[in-house]
C-alpha cells in the first residue's frame, strides 16, 4: 500500500504542476467563460484527491496492525485482528475509494461522450444543431454517471461486515465499468482517423492537425493503459468472490497484477490530464511585456476585400473542437471566402508561385518597380526595402509568427554604427613643370 499512496501523490503533484503551467489555477475558478470545463477540472482534481486519501489510510491501517505470527508463519494481521478504530478507518477508506474512482469514471465517460458529439456535429452538414449542454450525449452522460455512483455505493452494500469481500464487490463493479469504458476507447480509437481526414478535408490549419495528431496517440496510449488496470483489477476482484482464490493467494500473481493494474491507473490518468488541459506551446513561447515593450507583437489583421463574411455553422463546429483543443479561432486557419476571385470554387487563400519573377531595382522605369505589389510579393529575392514581406498574411500559420518582420525591415537598423561620428579628408595635389 505504500507504492499506491506514493504513485497516487505523485499523480495529484503532477496535476498541480501541469495546471500551474496551463494558466495559473485560473481554469479551477473561470466558472463565467467555461464552467463545465472547470467543473472537470474540479471533478478530476477531486478524484485523484480521494484516491490519495484512500490509499495514505490503507497504509496507515496496515502499518498500524502489522504481521501476526501463525504458528511458524509470519502473515500481513487479517482483519478479524482489528482494533475497532482500524475497522472504522478501512471503510472510510474504501468509502474514499468510492468517490475517487466514481469521479474518475465520469471524466472518462465525459471524455468519451464530447468526441462523439464533436465528430457528429462537423460531420453533419449544416453544423451543430444544438450545444453541448443541449445534446443528447450530455444527457447520456448524465445518466451514466448516476448510474455508475449507484452502482459503485451499492456495491458497498451487499457486505457490510467481511472487509476482504467489501472490497472485492467494490473493485468488480469498478473494474467491469472501467471495462466497459476502456471498450469504448477503443472504439473512439477505430473511428478517429476518419475524423482526422474530415477536419482536415473542411480547412483545418496545421496547429489544428497536429494537435488532434497528439491526441490520437496519447489516446491509443491512454486506452492500452486503461485495458491493462481495468483486466487486472477484475481479474483480482473476481477471483476474490470464488472459494479457491487461486490467483489472491499467490503472493506473486496477487501483487504483479495490482502493480500493473496501479501503474496502468496513474499512467492512463496523467495522459487524461494531457488531454484535458492541453497547453499551446505556440503561444506559451511568446515575449513577454517586458521584453517586448518596444515591439510589441500582436495579431495582423488580413485585409478585406469587400463582400462582408459569414461565418458558417460548419465552422461553428471547428470552433469547438478548437476551444477543446486549446488553439486560439485566429489559428484555426479556416478558409476565408474573401481571400479568393468570385470564380474560384475551393477558398485557398493567398498562393506563391514556384518560379516568382525577379525585380530589377536597377530599371529607371517606374512602372517595372510597381509592377509587383506589396500584397502579391510576400517574399522577394532581392533586398528592396519597398517590399516587405508579410508573412502574417497567411491564414495557415501558427500565432507565434502573427507579427513577422523581415530581415530586409532589419538590416538598415543594423548596419549603423555607433559612437563618435567619423569624419574622412580626402586631399589632392597637382605639379605643374615648367619648360
């Protein structure tokens, strides 16, 4: 018991650490912006909370009684050996256990449930017909997690006086929903990539594709995690409720399959909180006001070509999978119908051309030096200072590169020298000779 109080700590340790590096706790209180993803957040921290407490009080009572001697057989004291404090103590325990494990089931449910409703909601045409909270599948949730909390209190009911078996009928009702759960990752696994294509076929932006990348490997990670302590916990839990008890009373099966199941728990539960609070390293990585004050770099705003623009309900649906995701809607990098000709059936945006023409700074006409724009030479291949490079104007970039300065706007402020002004005589002479 003492590794499950130490991985359980080590698992509340790193969601404090992570959540600190998120945004500063701010996510455990922003109840106006997104309460529900606070109530998660809450709901998660509480979770592995309870498990903490519930695994430092086993160790505690086991501790406390020790080892017995049996005749000459030293055995951990059984719980008929019990002081009535330490009786009271374990079910409080496994009271704790209870509500941590209930907890943490419900954000897998949760998990589950919102990918189904984002993928169905950009995979119907027209958008999202209604809001998460307004779904079908926030009310499957709901169900589902009053389901599982009277499942799991009743299974603390059906034996109130044998503490060995109160805590198999807890673990087999824990690990068969857990099952169920780990099954239903599985699924979610099989029909993402399908998903992956799609956003990306609607005009998804790079940082959109790579996270949703992230996400799909750490969910298969996340679900062989969640198989392996689901299968251990019930195959320990229900070997328990059989008279044999072959695998219980094998010290060794007994305890390799309870580490692994443990170590399957805190590694599936550090990749839930990945997944929950994913951070953007993009805009992380930015200056800071101090050492920026001089340059600030804020957003460039796209010019706009008249027309007006409305934002469809499809895209309504990549909005969300982008709060979910933790991106910015100015980095969704969605196709924008402004930027395209009336005639033009796919909205691409801006284009480069694989050969663009040189300018010649050299011509005396005017017009050869008009000829390319500002807007339609994003980059030049000669150092002309009238041409800037607005490598913002492209939807499809990160925000880390919203302000972008070129190297021909910086290489005039470098090439001055500081100091004392240095002045340079230049004399001539001239020798007449006489004949």
């Amino acid at each position: 018991m003492g590794f499950s109080a130490l991985i359980a700590l080590t698992g509340l340790l790193f969601l404090l650490w992570h959540t600190w590096h998120y945004d500063g706790f701010k996510c455990l209180y922003n109840i106006r912006s997104d309460w529900f993803r606070t109530l998660m957040i809450l709901i998660l921290l509480v979770s592995i909370a309870f498990f903490c407490l519930a695994t430092l009080v086993e160790s505690y009572v086991l501790y406390d009684q020790y080892y017995v001697f049996l005749g000459t057989v030293t055995i951990p004291a059984p719980w008929q050996l019990y002081t009535p404090h330490s009786v009271k103590l374990w079910k409080a325990s496994l009271w704790c256990l209870l509500v941590g494990w209930g907890f943490l089931q419900a954000v897998h449910m949760e998990e589950f449930l919102y990918w189904g409703y984002l993928m169905r909601s950009i995979r119907t045409p027209g958008g999202p017909r209604t809001s998460w909270l307004r779904s079908g599948f926030f009310k499957v949730w709901v169900a589902a997690f009053a389901c599982s909390w009277a499942l799991m209190i009743a299974s603390l009911q059906i034996e109130t006086h044998n503490l060995d078996m109160m805590r198999a009928y807890l673990f087999l009702i824990g690990s068969v929903i857990s099952t169920v759960l780990a099954l239903m990752s599985v699924l979610l696994c099989i029909v993402f990539p399908r998903f992956l294509t799609l956003v990306r076929q609607q005009g998804a932006g790079f940082e959109v594709l790579e996270r949703l990348h992230f996400f799909k490997e750490a969910n298969e990670l996340r679900t062989v995690c969640r198989v392996c302590y689901a299968l251990c916990f019930l195959i320990l839990s229900t070997d328990a409720t059989t008279p044999a008890q072959r695998i219980n009373k094998s010290a060794f099966w007994a305890d390799f399959l309870y580490t692994v199941g443990q170590l399957g728990l805190f590694a599936s539960t550090c990749f839930s909180i990945l997944i929950l609070l994913p951070r953007n390293m993009g805009s992380e990585s930015l200056p800071t006001a101090a050492d920026n004050a001089q340059q600030p770099m804020v957003p460039y705003k796209l010019p706009h070509i008249g027309g007006g623009h409305i934002i469809t309900e499809a895209q309504r649906g990549l909005w969300e999978l982008g709060d979910r995701l933790n991106i910015n809607r100015d980095a969704l990098a969605l196709t924008i119908p402004y930027l395209s000709s009336p005639g033009q059936e796919k909205d691409e945006g801006y284009e480069l051309d694989e050969s663009p023409r040189r300018l010649d700074i050299e011509s005396s006409e005017p017009a050869a030096r008009a000829e390319i724009q500002e807007d339609q030479a994003p980059f030049s291949e000669i150092a002309d200072t009238r041409v800037r490079a607005r490598y913002s104007e492209f939807p499809a970039l990160p925000t880390v590169l919203q302000k972008f300065k070129s190297p021909f706007e910086t290489a005039q402020a470098s090439r001055r020298v500081s100091g004392p002004a240095q002045v340079f005589v230049q004399t001539t002479q001239t020798v007449h000779h006489e004949v």
